[in-house]
C-alpha cells in the first residue's frame, strides 16, 4: 500500500472494498427497524434482535422462520442480506435495499420462485457461495463437499483486494525490499 497509495485511497472508497462485509451497525444500510415488504408473490419482516439484524421470512418449506443476517452483499445503488442456512450456505436474500429511494424490492419483479425451487431465496440458484462468493472476496475457496452437499467455504478478506484480481503481492514487496537493501527498502514512497 505504501507504494501504490493513489491506488490504496481510491479502493478504500470503492465497490470492490465493500462488495462483502460482516453485518453491524456500520455496514447494514437497509431499514430493520421492524419494516416490512410484501408484493411480487412475496413478504418479509426486517427487525433487530439485540445486536443481530433478522428476516423472517418464508423458508424452503413455505414455513415463516426468522434468520439472522451474516452478511451484507454490495453498497450501492443496492444492498442485499446473506442468510446463513445448514450445510454452510450462505444465500442472497432475493428482496434487496435500493439505497437511493431508501426501501427494500423485489429482485423478482415477475413474481417470486415458490419455496423450494432452485431460485427461490433458499434455493442452489441464490447460493453465494456457488454463485457469488468468488467474485465478491479474496484468496475464495468454495470448500465444496459433493458427498455430504456442504460447504467449507474459506476466503482471506471479505472484499475485492488488490490481490483478487492482481495476484499474490508478497513476492512483489520482497523483491522491491531485496533491491534496495539497506535503504528503504527499494520502496518508493509518495510524495508529500
């Protein structure tokens, strides 16, 4: 970072360093202030618990159950929740927070899959970790166990870092450390 802070500064502020982050006060932009959405075949709750940010919602059983949000999933112009589900699953909750108009729509405008298909919210198709995870964090490792259909899944930052798309940097710095040895490390610093 120290040799490439124009770069730094400009990702601090990006998408990328916000395309997945742990859900707290700081980083939740959607109204779960006991809110509530109902319309395309679909109705939620958004409420708190303490400290925990929750969606009852239908489950794959067509059942109302309550799931704590794990993560929040972009920053603008929308937000969505990442539900964590048995088996290591972490889902995108199909409805999302415009974080314009300030309220929470549909990501299925034509109606909403039925519990238990492959796109409803609970469904394969909405699975981050098989379809999201990548592209949405660092060092992504699916962890994928086709026997027992679970998930492992590991990544080194919840982010898009430098080294997601650059590669690993630590060779890098060690070789600009090893030509100046003795000095500042072969580093150059930014200007003043």
């Amino acid at each position: 970072l120290s040799c490439h802070r124009q770069q730094a500064d400009a990702w601090a502020g990006s998408k990328h360093r916000h395309a997945m982050q742990a859900a707290t006060e700081e980083t939740v932009l959607g109204d779960f202030n006991g809110s509530r959405f109902e319309g395309q075949g679909t109705q939620a709750h958004f409420f708190r618990r303490g400290n925990a940010f929750v969606v009852a919602a239908a489950d794959a059983e067509g059942n109302t159950r309550d799931f704590e949000v794990g993560h929040v999933f972009g920053v603008r112009p929308l937000q969505q929740v990442l539900l964590p589900l048995e088996g290591g699953r972490l889902q995108a909750f199909t409805l999302a927070w415009d974080t314009t108009r300030k309220q929470w729509f549909s990501l299925q405008p034509d109606g909403a899959a039925a519990p238990g298909a492959t796109l409803h919210w609970s469904g394969r198709y909405q699975n981050w970790n098989m379809m999201c995870g990548e592209c949405h964090t660092t060092a992504y490792r699916k962890g994928y166990d086709d026997d027992g259909d679970r998930y492992a899944t590991t990544w080194a930052a919840p982010n898009v870092g430098c080294q997601a798309c650059h590669g690993g940097g630590r060779d890098h710095v060690e070789s600009a450390r090893r030509r100046g040895a003795g000095t500042d490390g072969g580093m150059r610093r930014p200007s003043p």
